[in-house]
C-alpha cells in the first residue's frame, strides 16, 4: 500500500469503515473529518504485507493538533479502515514510535 493511493481513494470518497474502526472512532471522540484529515495530511508507519485477511499498513496523520492512528486495508476496489485510533502510551511513546 502507498500513501498516494490511499490519499487518492480517500479524496474520491472510495473508503469505507469497518464496524470495529468505527467504534474506535467513536470512543475516541474523532469523528469523520478527523480521520479524513488525518490520512490526507499522513504518512505510512508500518506495512503490514499480510495479516491473515489481506495487505494492510498504519498511517499516522494529524487533525488538528490531534495524532490519529488508521489501519488501512483494501476492500475491492475501496480502502477500509481496519481501526481508528489516538495514539498513546503505554503502546506508543509518541505517535511516531512504537514503545518497546
């Protein structure tokens, strides 16, 4: 997966949220114009090649001053969000860098 096409799919209103990302979104108090604008302003943090269903990568973007993690994965033709997320410890140290 890249960024661009991710970005592309995303700005052309191809994606679609799992059930499970949703209410990640939602427990976060992010609502849809955060995580769009957090993966049009993001960055691929880790590449997942294949985690049982499929290829899927972390992007890491900001909305706001609020860092929003998305798991992107594909869906047919559609990018899925697999899971939403604001990054924190003790699972991440910043959003960029995953704690040990």
């Amino acid at each position: 997966m890249d960024i661009a096409t991710i970005q592309a799919k995303v700005s052309a209103g191809t994606y679609l949220y799992s059930r499970h990302a949703d209410n990640e979104r939602k427990l976060d108090h992010l609502t849809f114009r955060h995580v769009k604008d957090a993966i049009l302003s993001g960055a691929i943090l880790e590449q997942y090649p294949d985690t049982g269903r499929g290829e899927t990568c972390l992007v890491v973007g900001v909305s706001g001053n609020t860092p929003i993690h998305v798991v992107c994965g594909w869906h047919g033709e559609k990018i899925v969000f697999v899971t939403v997320y604001i990054p924190r410890p003790p699972k991440f140290t910043d959003p960029w860098t995953r704690a040990r």
